[in-house]
C-alpha cells in the first residue's frame, strides 16, 4: 500500500510532466523551438519564419504560445531590443534544451 509520502512524490512528478505535455502538445510551439534553437530570437523573427514556414498565425496568437513555454519553463526572456522608436521587443531563448523524467525518483530534477 502506498504511503501519503508516496502519494506526494507521485504527484509532483504528474505535476512537472503535466506542464510540458500541456506546453508541447501543440505543433507550432515545437517549431517555435526549432525556430529559437541554439540562437537568441525576437518575438518579430520568431513571427517572420512562421509566416515563411507557411503557418497562419497572427501576433497575439503568437504570443500566448511564447507564454505558455515561458510558463512551462521551456522559453526565457533573454533581454528586450530597440526597435525603431517604438516599445522595445522581446528577445528569446531556449531554458530547456532537454527534458527528462525519472518516474521512479521523484527528487531527480530535470
């Protein structure tokens, strides 16, 4: 029988996998990161190569998608850039390059 220790255990790894099947089960998010890679990206390049890889995406349905890797911790915020007069633009790059799960240690990070 399992203990509550256990229990608790279990849960946080159900948890920490949950947020990454929630961040990366939608296709362009995966290009998303293929497009930021090993580089640093601008929301504007990132839009710019969807549109040319033909994905119809407008602006702020880009951003929710940016927001939902920064959330899960896949994406960071690597600094903001001047762009023209206007509000400077976000900068992107890769938190996580690799995620792994032990399922039977809990305490592993990934």
């Amino acid at each position: 029988m399992c203990t509550q220790d256990c229990l608790d255990k279990g849960s946080r790894v159900f948890v920490k996998f949950q947020k990454y099947v929630r961040a990366l089960h939608c296709p362009v998010r995966w290009t998303i990161i293929n497009i930021i890679g090993n580089c640093e990206k601008s929301t504007g390049e990132i839009f710019e190569e969807l549109k040319r890889s033909g994905e119809e995406l407008s602006r702020s349905g880009l951003y929710y998608h940016l927001s939902e890797l920064e959330e899960a911790g896949i994406i960071e915020l690597a600094m903001y850039r001047e762009v023209g007069g206007g509000a400077p633009e976000k900068v992107w790059r890769l938190k996580t390059k690799e995620i792994r799960i032990n399922l039977l240690d809990a305490s592993e990070e990934t």
